[in-house]
C-alpha cells in the first residue's frame, strides 16, 4: 500500500492572531508578525502516529522538509521523498504540485494536513480520483474532507489501510471560503467541489451493528422518499450537493453537482440557476399559480443548510418560498457528524435567518425523518 | 477494589470442525429394531402412514454420526464459549442478564410443560391458564394496564405488536390514513423505530437536547394531525431516567396520538413507577430480561405486551379469560389486530415469570429495582475513577439501571477503542460488554448493567478488569490491539469474513452453493 502525505505547515497561522485564516502570502507574513507559530506540523504529526504500526506495510510518500518529510522521519517512517521546494515558505502550488506526483505515481491514500484553501489545492491537483483523508490543521474548517481531530484522521487511514478492500468511498465536500471577504465580515462561501473519502462511521460499527447502508443506498432512498411526494403541479428548486444530486439521478434528470437546478413534473425547468434566475423563476411560478419548493442538504462539515456553498438561494428567494416549503435533506451519518450541534443557517438577513430557525423534520431515508434543531 | 485479584483464564480450543464436515457415510447414532411380523401386519408398511405428498424426493444431506460423536462436537463447542453462568455478565447492559432460578428450569422442564399441546382443548389446559392468566393479573398491577397479551416471541415483536395495534386505533376511528407518522427517540431502541416502519408508519426521530433528554421542544414542534403515536424508553440507552415523561405524553395526547412505554428493561422501575401512571396507552415487558427467564442465545424470548382498557379490544386472539370457575381462550374479539404469533406464546417463559414473581413477592420486586440502581450507581463511580473513561450527557446526574459509557479520550490518547477493550475484558473470564445500539451517537461506547444478581464483589472484580484493560492499552497499545489472548479463537483482523456476503453465508447449504459450486 502506498500513502501519500503533505502537510501545508502554515495552514491555520492565521487563525490564532485573530485574522481568519491562512490564504495568500502578505496574511502569512502578517500571521508571522504578529507572533504566530506553526501548528499545522504537530496536527499532521499526531495523525501520522497512528500509523506507526503499520509502518512496515506500507510506502509513505512524501514532499520535502516542513511538507511531510521531517514529521515522517522523526517519526521513523523511512519516506520515499520527492519534488523540491521552491522557497523557504511554502505556497499553494506545492500542495498542487505534490498532490499531483503522488496520483500519478499510484498511491492508494492520499493524507494531507491543512485546512480549507489546502483541500482545494489538493482537489484542483486530484479532483475525486483518489482516496484522501484531510488532518485538520486549520482554524475553522468547512470542508467536510477534514477529520474530526488529527487522531481521527490517523484512526482513519489505519482502518482504510487495513481494511482489507471492504471500505466504503463517500464524497465529502470541498468548501471555498473567500477568506478576504470573511476578514472584512463578508460571507462568500461556494461549494467548490468534491473529494472521495473513506466512509468511516460506517466502518467503526460495522463489526457489530451487521450491515449498515452505504452511504450511496442511503441517498437512493432518500430519493425515494422525495419522489414518492413529488407533486406535478409543484415547482421544486434543487440545491446543491450529492445527496441532492441523487433525486436527479433517480429522476433521470441532468443537475448541477455545484449549483441550483429547477425540476416541475419531473422536468428539468432551469439549470445552474443564480439569485436573479431563481428570483425570476418565482416570478413565473406566481404568476401561473405554481407554487415552490426547495430541496436542500446540508453542506460541508459545519451543518449549514443555507449560506455556505448554496448562497444562490439567498435570502430573497427564501423569504419568497417560505419556511414551510424547505425541504431539508441529509443522511443520518451526516446529521450524526454535527455531534448534536445545531444545523445553522446564515443567509445575510437577520430576518430570514431568524424565520429559518426552529425546528426541521430532516428527511434522512424512505419514510424516516430526524426532528433536528436550527440555529443561526 | 483495591484487594481484586484478576482471575488467570483460558477459554478450551478444540479446532473444532462443522459438524456438516463431522462423520461419515453409514455411521449411526441409534440403528432401530425392526418392529414384530405382528406390529407390521397390523399397520401395514410405514410408507403408507405418511402422505405421499410429504415424502422427501431427495435424500437429506445431513452428516451421519455415532451418538457419543454428537454428543462431543457440542460439549466442545459449549467449552469454547462462555455460557451464562460461567461470569459475572454485568457488561451486557440493555439486557438485564441476570441469575435466573435453576428451580424454575425444573419446572419448566417437567412432563407437566413438556407434554403439553397447545391444540389441547381448554378444559384440559386450566393449569397452564391459569398460571398465564395469573401473570397477566401481576403484569396489570406492575404496570397499571389493564389487559396483556404474550403472544409476542420477544420485545421487538411487542412493538410491533403496538405499531399494529396504533393502526387498529386509528383505523377505527376513521383516522388511519391520516394519522400516518410515529415518533420515537434515538437513544430508544430500534425497534421503536423500525417496526412502526415495517408497520406502514412515516417515523420521526428525536434527539437528545443538552441534558440527554429527548428534546421535548422538538416533539412539540413536529406532533401534528398526522401524529400516530410516540413510542420511546424511559430511561434511554443512556440510563438517564426522564422525570417529565408526563408532559411528552400529554404532548402526543393532545394531538391525538398514543404513547406507548417500551419497557424491555424495566428493571430499575420496577415497582417504582408505572406506565399508567405515567400517562401511556400502553406498555411491553421483556419476559427474558426483568422476569429473569434466560436469553440471548440462551433461550427463548417474550414480549408482554399490555395496554389501558379502551385499547383492549384491539389485542391479539386469543385473550386468557377466567369465568369464575374455569379459564378458557377467547378468540370472538371481533375487533382483534388478529395473532401476531401462533398459540398463546412461548410458555416456558410466562412460566419462570410467574414462578419468579411468585418467588420474589410485591417487596421484593421493589427491592430488585432499588438493588439494581444501587449497584449501577456503585460500578459508576468506580468505572469514572478510570482514566479515559467518560460518561457523556447529563454530567452529574445519576442514572438508573444502567449507563452508557465512552471511550472516547483512550481512543484518543492510544488508538485503542471500545471493541479492543472488549476482547481484552474477556481474558479475565467475564463476558464481553455490550457496545450500544445502531447508530453509534456516543463514540467508542460500552454499556453495562449490574442488576440484582450481582454481589459487591462482582462488581469489584468486573470495575477491575476493565481498569487492568484500559491501563494496559496506555501502556502498550498494541498489545490491547491484539486481544483476546485467552479465547478459543484469537483477534478477528479480517472483518471482512464477517461482512462480505460473498465470504459468508447464513447455512450450510448456502455456503456450499457459495464456496464448492455443488
């Protein structure tokens, strides 16, 4: 078995001295001045560890110095190291440039420490091709390919690793959290896409629980549920995301992995919609009498159910639609992950927002719902 | 705790075959005697009594063995396993593993049980009636229900037995359609959910707010016209006891739906608090768990199944009723759910139920509830002294029977989880403890139930080895990681065996048409 492993050593830098987050070279410098230190190695050093024990059976693969190499070494993995850095300091492109080596030379486990700008250099190097597990390293991580803790992510990979071929995949989302819009307290947050990570909740309980549902057969009935409710005469609104996705696919329908689609009779009426379109579509639906729903699910690791990754359906399209016509969709493993914590939703109009807040009948299989509470 | 001495066991190891691979062709157990020229005269050829229709066309591919090579395989197999009454089984929690009566065995196994049949016509059954009729009234005073029924083969069956019966309700009502959700919590068990699902049912599940409570702003925000019922345990998996139980009923009352109490392990209410009171419509008791009869896979199971007046109509046929002078089965119910089970139910355990009430006394029962909180209470504050252990929810508040327990922070410090610790219990010859139900919510979890049954110094020894355990794995991971040591059969690596169905099957038969294609 071949593991790859990369460590962004300045993810999270910013964080600490308060300037919310990592991206871009003058925030590093800024992060550097202010006193902060890296933590990012010590995270990717702790997940590392649980793999010591399978030292001997696998090849770890690794980029020089800061971005693997030393952790691995200190550890007493022997690495096999390769690339070079360009600088001192490393940059996005080495994440990219790492990322890309080690899919082409076949490992079967990509780790990489980091936070949500990591995740994306990664996906733009790999995209869903192979397995990965993200060690979170930075501050506040949307990105559902992160672990909970660098431990679990450790835990995670030895399970993979010794699994023997019976893991099952699932795609965790890639958030782009526009971190030049967070400091100026302007949210920009976009679905950026999807990575294949080992399904490990599943793996854990599988020993006793006997055969618990792949994540994809607990989207295909979810599926169903909606289905077997659509009404013709209904306009649905379809949000981002895969579980989503898997209404489409069941109604033969083309969508938009990353964006709003628009579906009446079980016909696709708008693809890729943005605010003005959806807008302009609920003008049309009024005006025949058609009335809307939306169909979301919960995006990324933080449980937002609107304003991170779906912000086309902002505020004024839901205060158009109504509280009473938002279907939230999720699977039970996804609602578990909040560990109790509240699904959130933060639309940029406190007003909404508060109209949205209460409590939700989130569909989670055929005929199955989780009564779950919503916070903004 | 202090002066425990951990027990040295290991577990015989017979490299015991299947006995589908055991014998072979034309050895025999018993050969009979040919019957006399006289008995075969009389009955003319044994073919003829059996219906042609019945006759096997192709021979039966059974193992052919001598009767003592049986009677080995099986005493082997039992010594690789560690039966009931081998260790304290305090870790088996939600399952109230407790002592059950040797005396009882007796009973149940005497001519008077074993040769009767249940197509025997009443007034030759008033024993058995009554002793089921008996039970019933004890159940009824216990919970403060007024009829049972225990047709049901097991707990599971009883809910679902109350999933059919919500049905009937509503259907009655000319509400059936309409009312078409149930609701339960995430810390009930399963079947709360799943045979209202099997049942036709839309189910909704609730989740724990910040005490561990099921969130009751929840339920008030989702009970609507289309609410069924709600069905849900009390105290949860976590053995956190919910004292406003009442207001959730009133909750799903006041919008038309029924509450029903899944009571399978009723062992720490006991005689304390009743259903009825409590507002329900209806209530089940585990036969097999709180009235002591032996199960798991150490015998057969029963679900009592009882509910409030109004609802009586609705149960299963037959009822046991008793006229005065004799007791009889009544099937003319016209608006019975029908049967859920054949015959009355499995009457070995109404038997040991109603010896073990007998045997214990109103008193009694009471004290079994007080005991086994006490000693919950007592494993608790020794399995908190141990490091990475946690209980999480409801910090501070004590529990009732039983708690669920993580090992969240040893996961986290070492690598090593629950199902590790488990093996390794094991070595100390007590049974292995129970994880928790599906889904997994509180991580690495463990849940055990020291009910009545057990001494002080039971709880002593089992509180000490899960800290030998649990200290080992912070002293060398990787040998917690490979245990059992002291077990028939090693680790299991490859889970894979377990959950790849090409790598397994469920019969012989199968796994033959599977693995040797003929």
């Amino acid at each position: 078995m071949k593991v790859g492993f990369i460590v962004n050593p300045l993810a999270g830098i910013g964080g600490r001295v308060g300037l919310k987050g990592s991206d871009g070279q003058d925030i590093v410098d800024k992060a550097f001045s202010l006193g902060a230190v890296c933590e990012a190695p010590a995270k990717a050093r702790k997940a590392l560890e649980r793999l010591l024990e399978l030292k001997d059976k696998i090849d770890l693969v690794t980029w020089p110095g800061p971005m693997g190499e030393t952790i691995a070494r200190e550890l007493g993995f022997r690495p096999q190291v390769i690339g070079r850095l360009a600088d001192e300091i490393t940059t996005p492109h080495d994440t990219e440039a790492a990322a890309a080596d080690m899919a082409a030379m076949g490992v079967d486990l990509l780790l990489f420490a980091g936070g949500d700008g990591t995740a994306r250099n990664v996906h733009d190097a790999i995209g869903s091709r192979i397995p990965v597990i993200g060690i979170p390293a930075g501050v506040k991580i949307h990105s559902a390919v992160y672990a909970d803790t660098p431990a679990h992510a450790g835990d995670a990979a030895k399970l993979f690793l010794s699994g023997s071929g019976r893991i099952q995949i699932k795609e965790a989302e890639v958030m782009d959290i526009d971190e030049t819009a967070f400091r100026e307290d302007r949210l920009s947050a976009r679905l950026y896409g999807y990575m294949s990570v080992p399904n490990v909740r599943n793996l854990m309980q599988n020993a006793k629980a006997g055969s618990v549902s792949t994540e994809h057969e607990t989207m295909v009935s979810i599926a169903s549920d909606i289905i077997s409710k659509l009404e013709e005469d209904v306009c649905y609104i379809i949000g981002p995301g895969t579980t989503t996705r898997a209404i489409m696919t069941s109604l033969g329908l083309a969508n938009t992995l990353l964006g709003v689609d628009a579906i009446r009779g079980r016909r696709l009426i708008g693809t890729d919609l943005n605010e003005a379109g959806l807008l302009s579509l609920l003008d049309e639906m009024d005006a025949q009498g058609i009335p809307t729903k939306v169909i979301v699910t919960v995006i990324g690791g933080q449980g937002y159910v609107f304003g991170r990754g779906n912000q086309q359906l902002s505020h004024r399209v839901l205060r158009r639609v109504g509280k009473e016509n938002i279907v939230i969709v999720a699977t039970e493993s996804k609602m578990l992950a909040l560990n109790g914590k509240p699904l959130l939703v933060d639309t940029g109009d406190a007003e909404v927002n508060e109209m949205l807040t209460g409590y939700a009948k989130v569909i989670t299989s055929l005929n199955r719902t989780m009564a779950y509470r919503i916070s903004c | 705790m202090k002066d425990v001495k951990l027990r040295k066991f290991h577990a015989a190891s017979w490299d015991e075959p299947l006995i589908m691979e055991l014998g072979r062709k034309g050895e025999r157990g018993i050969i009979p005697p040919t019957p006399a020229k006289k008995v075969c005269e009389d009955i003319g050829p044994a073919k003829e009594l059996v219906p042609s229709g019945m006759w096997r066309q192709e021979d039966i591919d059974l193992p052919e063995l001598a009767q003592y090579h049986v009677l080995q395989h099986y005493l082997r197999l039992s010594q690789e396993t560690m039966g009931m009454d081998l260790g304290a089984d305090i870790g088996e929690g939600t399952c109230t593993m407790k002592y059950s009566p040797k005396m009882h065995e007796q009973i149940v196994n005497s001519t008077k049980m074993t040769d009767l049949h249940p197509l025997q016509p009443d007034d030759t059954l008033q024993g058995i009636l009554e002793i089921v009729y008996g039970l019933e009234q004890y159940l009824k005073q216990i919970s403060g229900m007024s009829k049972f029924t225990f047709q049901p083969g097991g707990g599971s069956h009883a809910t679902y037995t109350n999933a059919c019966l919500l049905r009937k309700y509503h259907e009655s009502r000319g509400e059936l359609a309409q009312r078409d959700e149930v609701i339960t919590t995430i810390f009930s068990h399963p079947c709360d959910g799943a045979t209202p699902a099997t049942a036709g049912f839309k189910v909704i599940t609730l989740m724990p707010d910040e005490n561990g409570y099921p969130d009751l702003e929840a339920l008030k925000a989702i009970v609507s016209e289309r609410t069924a019922g709600i069905m849900f345990t009390n105290p949860e998996d976590t053995g956190i006891f919910n004292p406003k139980v009442a207001e959730y009923v009133k909750v799903v009352h006041d919008a038309g739906g029924l509450c029903f109490y899944d009571q399978a392990n009723a062992n720490g209410i006991m005689g304390i608090a009743r259903a009825f009171d409590a507002g329900f419509d209806a209530c089940h008791f585990n036969l097999h768990k709180t009235f002591s009869s032996p199960h798991g896979c150490e015998g057969p199971a029963a679900g009592a199944y009882g509910v409030r007046e109004e609802l009586a109509r609705f149960l299963p046929v037959p009822t046991v009723e008793f006229d005065g002078s004799k007791y009889f089965l009544d099937y003319d119910r016209p608006d019975s759910i029908g049967k859920v089970r054949s015959f009355m139910g499995n009457l070995e355990c109404i038997v040991r139920a109603y010896a073990w009430i007998r045997s214990m006394g109103a008193e009694g029962l009471k004290t079994v509830a007080k005991i086994s909180v006490l000693n919950n209470n007592y494993l608790d504050m020794l399995l908190l002294r141990i490091k990475g252990v946690s209980r999480p929810y409801a910090e501070g508040k004590r529990r009732l029977e039983q708690a669920r327990y993580s090992l969240e922070q040893l996961k986290e410090d070492t690598g090593v989880g629950t199902l590790d610790i488990k093996n390794r219990l094991s070595d100390f010859g007590v049974q292995g403890y129970w994880l928790s139900h599906h889904p997994w919510i509180v991580p690495e979890p463990f849940t055990p139930e020291p009910c009545e049954t057990y001494s002080k110094a039971d709880m002593d020894y089992w509180a000490a080895a899960m800290k030998q355990s649990i200290e080992e794995a912070y002293e060398d991971p990787s040998f917690s990681i490979n245990a059992p040591y002291g077990q028939a059969i090693g680790k299991i690596v490859d889970d894979s065996l377990i959950e790849d169905p090409e790598r397994w099957a469920c019969t012989y038969r199968a796994f033959k048409r599977k693995h040797k294609k003929d």
